[in-house]
C-alpha cells in the first residue's frame, strides 16, 4: 500500500459540523478519510522522510505569525464546490513559503499549476453539471485563526483514513 502525506489547515469545529452533511453527501471519495481542509502541499513527502519534514517544518513555521481566515462565501471548479476564503492572501503566503521550503512537491502535484486558490471543498462531482443541481445552505461566515498546520498520512487510492501525523504550531518565535 501506498501512503501519501499531506500538509493541511484544519478549519475549527464549526466549520467542520457545517461541512459534514454537504460532504458526506457529495465528496465520498475523501469526506471518511479525512477532514475538512483547506490544502497546502498534496501530495507532500514521503512517508520515509515524515520526520526530517515536521523538523524543518517546525523550523519554518516558528517565524510565521499566525494569521485570520474568514469561509464566507461558495465557489466552484469544474465539477466541484467549496467555501472560498474572503482574503486568500495570508494562506497564499504561508504556502508561497512551504513550497520554497519544499519545491519538489507542488501543491496537487502540479496538476492544477503552481498556483495555490485556497478553499475547502465540500462537494465533488464526476458530471459538472450536477453541481448546478444541489441546493446548499445560506453561504455560511466563519472567521477562525490558523495558529497551526497539520500533516497528515494516509491513502485515497487504498480507503485508508489520513490520520494526523504532526502538529506544526505557527509563530513559535514571533
């Protein structure tokens, strides 16, 4: 079995008792192995390097301030939906300074650009036009502060939930 890891903003419980019921329903393939998130670097290190990472994970991290990010509104990609950020800077910078900390693994891996759209997805769908179908809840406002990343390590293609591996606190040193 293959393991993958994952570095990921946890959004707080509110956020997560909104999401549960839009993702159980329209995101199977990740809703049960994972939670709500928003990504930073997928697919990250190997399982075998996880250590070495969280050191110069926590190493970085110690100088970033920890930061505001308000969910507020819908988006969509093609085929999917999800709560989109009101100010993308703040997690665009953090991730700006992981993927120079670490070039060789590009957010999805490069699949969608180098570019970083920071959301958490709620809904995925193999027809993109049945996503025009869904009725959603009243666009929700959550504000909450990323003070925190989490790596996760676990496998989508073999069902096997990610769990969290490492808790990497933010401005250690600020």
């Amino acid at each position: 079995m293959q393991l993958e890891t994952a570095l990921l903003i946890i959004p707080p419980k509110p956020v997560q008792v909104f999401s549960f019921p839009i993702r159980e329903q329209h995101d199977a393939e990740s809703f049960g192995n994972v939670p709500a998130h928003i990504s930073l670097l997928y697919p990250f290190v190997p399982p075998e390097q996880v250590e070495t990472a969280i050191e110069e994970l926590n190493r970085l991290c110690a100088g970033i301030s920890p930061f505001e990010v308000t969910l507020d509104h819908y988006g969509s990609f093609k085929g999917a939906i999800f709560l989109d950020t009101s100010d993308s800077e703040p997690i665009v910078q953090l991730h700006i300074r992981l993927s120079q900390a670490f070039p060789e693994y590009p957010v999805y891996g490069g699949e969608h650009g180098t570019e970083l759209h920071p959301h958490l997805t709620l809904a995925r769908f193999d027809d993109p036009e049945e996503a025009d179908n869904i009725e959603l809840p009243p666009a929700p406002s959550f504000n909450f502060t990323v003070d925190k990343i989490h790596l996760y390590l676990g496998s989508i293609e073999h069902d096997t939930p990610f769990i969290p591996r490492a808790v990497i606190p933010l401005g250690k040193n600020t």
